[in-house]
C-alpha cells in the first residue's frame, strides 16, 4: 500500500513538474501605472528570456497604505510558521521596507545580483533612518522640485531664503497644496522646516530626540507668515493645472508627474523645473525578497533585468519619466541624448544628488505635519 | 387554541421577513457606528478617554465651524433656487420654458459629487471658463478676475448638485396641490410670486424640509467636492478624517471627528423626525 502511494506520489510530482509553468508573483505598492509597468513592460521581457515562467503582478493601493498590505501578508505568512510565501518579489515603500527589515521578512539580495554594485545613492542602505543595506534595490527615485514659469520668472529663486523674499515682491504668485492635498506639499513643509530648523541631517537621519519640537514649531511659525503671500492649490494635480493656465507662477510638484503630464500634452512645454538648496524630499519604491520567497532564485534575476542598465534607461526613464533606481552614469550610455537631456536638463545630476534628499524620520514627519496644523493652519 | 398559535406564525413570518433587512441594517450600519464609538473614545491601553476629542476640538474646531457654515449656506441657496424653479414650474406662464426648464433642471441629479467637483475646478478656476466668458462678454477687467476656488466653490458645487433634488420633490409636491387655491387667487388679483409665497409655499413646507434635510445630511458627508476644490484649511471635516487615516493612521481621532459630524447631522435628523412625528399625528 505504501509503496503504491510513494509511486503515485512521485508520477503526480513528475506531471506536476513538466506540465505546469512556473509563476512568478510580484506584489507591487502604488498606482496602477506600477502594475502596469510590470505586466507590459518587464513581464514580456522576462518571460522571453525564461522560457516556462509566468509574471503574475498584482497591485496593493497607492501610498504607504499599499505597502502596509504587502506587509501584512507576509507577516501572517510568518506567523503562520509557512515556509513558501506565495510573493516572490515585492515592490515597497521606504516606510514598510524599515519594518519588514527589522522584522526579518526580507531575504538579503543585494550582493548576489550582479546589478548590486550598480546602486550609488545613500537610499539603497537607508530607509528613514532604518539600515536596510543589502535588503533593497530601488527601482527608481522619484523628487519634488520647485516647477516654474521663464515668462512670469526670469531667476528663479535658488534657496528657500531666496523664496522667502520672492513671494514677499511677488505675492500670491508661489502655490503649494498644503498638507491635506498630497505629498508635493508635504515635501515642500518638511523641506522648509529642513531648511529653517537648520537641523537638515538631524531629521533625515535621527537619532530622534522629542526636544526638537520647538525648534521645529519655530520654522513653521516662518512658514505661517510665508503662506499669507502664497496661493493654497487643491492636490499634486491642481499645482500643476494652475501653474499651466497661469494662475500661479511657480509651485512644487513631482518630477515624474510634471513630465508625464508634459509628454501628454497637459503642461506647457515653456515651464522649466529648479531644485533649491538646501533640497527638496524625494523617495524611491525599492523591490525586495521576501524572506522564504517560494522561487527566490527566479526573483534574483527577475530584479537583474529590472535594475539592468537597459531596463533603467527604456523603462524607468524613457516610458516612466521617474529617475534611475541605480546610479545615472551606468544609464546614460545606454540612452540617446536626447531622453537624457530631457530628464537632466533643468536639475542636473550633481543638483540631484546635492540637493534630492530623503524625507524625515517618521517620528520627526508625524511632528511637522501636525506642527503644521497646529501651528500654521490655526 | 389556533388563534394563538396563528397570531404566533403571522409575528414569525413577520420577523422572517424583516430579518434581512434588519441584519442589514445592524451588520452594516449599527455595528461599525458602535465600533467608531468605541474606537473614538479608548486610549492606547484600552482605558476610556476623551484624549482623541480633546485633540479633534483643538486641531479642527475651525474646520467643524466651517463645514457647519457651508453646509447651512448651501442648504439656503439650495432652498432658494428649488423654490424658484418648483415654483415657475408650477405657475409659468410660458409652456415652452417651462417645458425647457423641466427637461434642463434635472441633469445635475445624475452626475456624481465627484465629477461636479472636477467640473468646478476648470470652471471657477482663475483662468477658468467662468472668468473667460465674464473677461470675454466684458463684465470683468481680465486683472481683476479671481479664483472663486475656495469656500465658495464648494458652496457653488453642493448648490448646482443638489438643488435639483430638492426642486423634484418640490415640484412634486407643488403640482399636487389643489389647482383651484391658485386659480381662486389669481382671480381676485394675486400676482404670481404672491401666488407662490402665499399660497402654494405653505401647502408644501413638509416637502421642502424634507428635502433641505436630506441635502443637509448628504453634503455634510461629502469628501470629494472639498478634496478637489479646498483641501487647504479651512476645510469640511470630511477631509480631515480622510487625512487622519491616509497620512497618520490614526482612527482613534478620525473616530472622534465623524462622531462629531454626526453629532452635526443631528441636528438636520430633529428636523426631519418632528416633521414625520407631525405628519403622523396629523393623521
């Protein structure tokens, strides 16, 4: 009986093996054009290269919200004593990429890829304040630049001091949403009070220390007398619609926004884009491994095609307008001049990496946000 | 012996067939209102507090005010316009128009909140089409044209989306009353807008509370009209437990606040229970 049940077992496992494919799940957090990236861009490419597998993307929901699920189902699974998760490679935000490296969820990957030693950027070893070296790849940066127009603004202002004496000669002529209308204007707060608390590094990268509060409370006090000369937009979108129709001269918006909107026809191609010192937050999603990944060594050269220079510069850059996840000098060869131009003509890469910072800590975001209400909006 | 027993079956049926409706009700409506109460006031350890209204009343006093004020603007305006269209509807005197009208009035009913929201951006937008037309028909200098983007364009939002469902019920309402009150009326002299505040407006007052308060209630609600035009302080409450959740995580005060605005929306339930009170008395 024994054995006949050992045959049938090893026919079944045979059939099993040869019959079906195999698939690859990769779980991504964000908006639908990250699904869609993977499902018509990187999946036809990776399953031409490895005849026998299937890329199945599913999409979590936009903003840290979505990364938060992805954490949840890996956390149940190793609750659950499971030992193959059913998501060979996920795509997160710095927040949940802290957690899930501190509750060991991830796989270390980073120097068994080839593409490992590609990464340049500070991000790859540091998600808000957390050590996550080896666990992550960013797929790509994104930033929040100050977006102008050359008609209305002949010098653009070079700093936020700079900016504060612009709105003052040119009141209700800078826009920025707020905290309540999406992360361009939360950006633009922390980058402020960055700039004004002159404790910069101390809120990207900790320790966290509760007695700064008033030094924070101090530069949102400056930001309440800024905003009596600034125009309120409603979202990351109504920024960029005012700056279009003229409403407003300049305001802070996402790069990869702006020049999706300007490759639509939706932006004017007059407007032109500055990074101001000290910096403006930017962030990356980074693919990870879950830790007991079902096919980890398939997820491994699934993310060397996606951080392969090739892919960075026709995926990321070309199609995504987002900036490279790996370093830009492995990039550019790889692209005609002209993509390039577009992407690093107004902020070059020695600005971006001068001034593209990383949001605070998380506890020091959660006092400046609602420093903001508190203080400014009362 | 039957007749128990039969009174016995006709509750059962009864409870069968309300039991349904009645699951629904508790399942989907009394249970999360339970949890957000109780979710609204426990503390971190579980201990009962009053910590998260604390922080809603310091951080969004304003935003309550301001919501109450919009909503009371709006559910006036909404008033006003239902009246004046009900109201030539019913006593017109132009049977083209009025058909034109009955057909025109109708079409923001079927246009959700959200789309009217995206509508009002591009249109009361500085350089939006509102201002093109005024600029262009030279009614205004192009400097002096502003964005009406604020509490104003909510305002206009909730007014253009909701007016015509209180004008439906009240144009209901209007043709039902007797034809002969406004006819006698007329014959001893009785101009038009007399007609329509002396005579017919009384006759349909149940209606037109009615439908006030069902506005009132469902504007008090609405998160994307705010979050499209103004979700910049100050702002419906709505948006703030949208922000609360999305940006803090934090249920406990967003619990708080629609706790709150329920509390807000009472005040339009009074209304609309002492007029059903009334009207069953009545009969």
């Amino acid at each position: 009986m024994k054995t006949r049940m050992f045959i049938l077992a090893v026919a079944l496992a045979f059939a099993g093996a040869t019959a079906a494919q195999t698939t690859l799940n990769v779980v991504t957090a964000g908006d639908q054009n990250m699904v869609d990236y993977v499902n018509n861009y990187l999946a036809p490419k990776f399953e031409a290269a490895n005849p026998g597998v299937k890329v199945r993307a599913v999409g979590t929901g936009p903003g840290d919200a979505g990364s938060q699920k992805i954490y949840e189902k890996l956390s149940a699974r190793q609750k659950a004593g499971n030992n193959e998760w059913d998501v060979d490679v996920a795509v997160i935000h710095q927040l949940a990429s802290a957690t899930m490296v501190k509750e060991k969820l991830l796989l270390p990957y980073r120097n068994d890829v080839s593409v490992g030693k590609l990464v340049s950027r500070d991000t790859a070893k540091n998600a808000l304040g957390a050590d996550v070296d080896g666990y992550v790849m960013p797929m790509f940066h994104s930033q929040i630049v100050f977006a102008y127009n050359p008609d209305l603004v002949k010098a653009p202002p070079k700093s936020f001091v700079e900016l504060n004496d612009w709105v003052k000669k040119n009141p209700k002529q800078f826009g920025y949403n707020g905290v309540k209308g999406g992360m361009s204007g939360v950006g633009f707060v922390t980058g402020w009070v960055s700039a004004y608390s002159g404790m910069g590094d101390k809120l990207e990268k900790g320790p966290y220390d509760a007695s700064a509060a008033p030094a924070i409370d101090k530069a949102l006090s400056g930001l309440k007398e800024f905003n009596q000369y600034v125009v309120m937009t409603p979202g990351n979108a109504g920024t960029l619609d005012m700056l279009n129709r003229g409403e407003i001269a300049m305001g802070p918006v996402w790069v990869d926004m702006f020049y999706t909107w300007q490759a639509d026809g939706r932006m004017s191609p007059k407007i032109k884009l500055v990074l101001p010192s000290p910096g403006l937050p930017g962030q990356p999603m980074y693919y990870v491994i879950p830790a007991k990944a079902a096919h980890a060594q398939l997820a491994k050269k699934f993310i060397e095609l996606a951080e392969s220079p090739e892919v960075q510069a026709d995926g990321i850059i070309k199609q995504f307008n987002w900036y490279p996840g790996i370093d830009p000098q492995y990039v550019q060869p790889k692209l005609d001049q002209a993509a390039w131009n577009k992407l690093f003509t107004d902020i070059s890469p020695a600005d971006l990496s001068k001034y593209g910072r990383p949001f605070p800590l998380s506890p020091y975001f959660k006092d400046i946000v609602e420093g903001y209400e508190r203080v400014v909006l009362k | 012996m039957t007749a128990p027993m039969g009174i016995f079956r006709g509750r059962g049926v009864a409870l069968a067939l309300i039991a349904p409706a009645l699951a629904v009700v508790g399942l989907f409506f009394v249970a999360p209102l339970v949890m957000s109460g109780v979710v609204a006031f426990r503390g971190k350890g579980g201990e009962f507090t009053l910590e998260h209204f604390r922080k809603s009343f310091d951080y969004y006093t304003t935003d309550l005010l301001f919501t109450l004020a919009i909503v009371l603007l709006s559910t006036l305006l909404i008033g006003l316009v239902a009246i004046a269209i009900a109201g030539y509807l019913t006593l017109g005197g132009h049977p083209r128009t009025v058909a034109v009208l009955r057909w025109l009035y109708r079409w923001p009913l079927f246009i959700p909140f959200v789309v009217a929201g995206q509508l009002m951006r591009t249109f009361l937008a500085k350089n939006g089409m509102l201002n093109h037309v005024l600029i262009g028909s030279g009614l205004i200098e192009p400097l002096s044209a502003q964005s009406l983007l604020d509490w104003r364009g909510i305002v206009v939002a909730f007014v253009w989306k909701q007016a015509p469902f209180v004008t439906l019920l009240l144009a209901g309402a209007m043709a039902a009353v007797e034809s002969q009150h406004i006819e006698a009326a007329r014959n001893l002299g009785a101009r038009r807008l007399r007609v329509l505040v002396d005579i017919v407006l009384p006759q349909v007052r149940g209606t037109l509370l009615v439908g006030l308060v069902l506005s009132f209630v469902t504007m008090l609600s609405v998160l994307s009209v705010p979050l499209m035009i103004n979700p910049n302080s100050p702002t419906m409450v709505t948006v703030d437990v949208a922000y609360r959740i999305s940006t803090h995580g934090d249920y406990p005060v967003a619990n708080a606040l629609c706790l709150l605005s329920l509390a807000l929306a009472a005040i339009g339930a009074v209304f609309y229970l002492r007029h059903a009170a009334a009207q069953v008395e009545g009969k």
